[in-house]
C-alpha cells in the first residue's frame, strides 16, 4: 500500500505532473444589452414587436444570456409579457 505524503514533504516531479492545474477564470467582455442599444429604459407590454424578440419559437422566455438584456431589463421583460399574454395580446403557447 501507498502511504499518505505528509503536506509538509516535497512531492516529486512524477507526483506535480498527476496534481491538477486549476484553470484560471476566463474575463469576457461585456456585452451591451439591446434594449440599450435602442434607448428603450421602460418596457410597455403593449409593444408586442419588442416583446417578440425576447420570446423562443415554442413561446417560452429567452434566458438573460440569449436575450441579451440585464437582471433589471429581464425583470421587466417578464412582467410585461406576462401582462401581455394576460390581456390576449401574446399567446402563451405558439402553435
């Protein structure tokens, strides 16, 4: 049986080689939301052709990071579609 290295020991080269690297975190760039881009600071649920843009083929919400739009901005984002499905204006679900 292998004896456990005390932490205090050098290990040796074969043991360095085994040890796994940590990879190091990747910084992306940021990325500009859309609804900057358009200097839209409100969401109205009445405006379906923006609403649109953030909802998939099937009718589901797209994820912040598809979407392209910030914690806030998804936040209103949803609340203004649900109010829109609520008043008819948007399906819940896509034929």
């Amino acid at each position: 049986m292998r004896q456990m290295a005390n932490p205090k020991q050098k290990l040796s080269a074969k043991e360095l080689k085994k040890k796994k690297k940590k990879k190091k975190a990747r910084m992306l760039a940021p990325v500009p939301s859309k609804l900057a881009k358009e200097q839209k600071h409100f969401i109205d649920y009445k405006d379906i052709e923006t609403l649109s843009k953030f909802i998939s083929g099937v009718g589901k919400l797209l994820s912040r990071k598809r979407a392209g739009t910030n914690a806030r901005e998804q936040q209103m984002v949803r609340e203004a579609v649900k109010l829109s499905r609520f008043m008819a204006l948007l399906p819940y679900v896509a034929n």
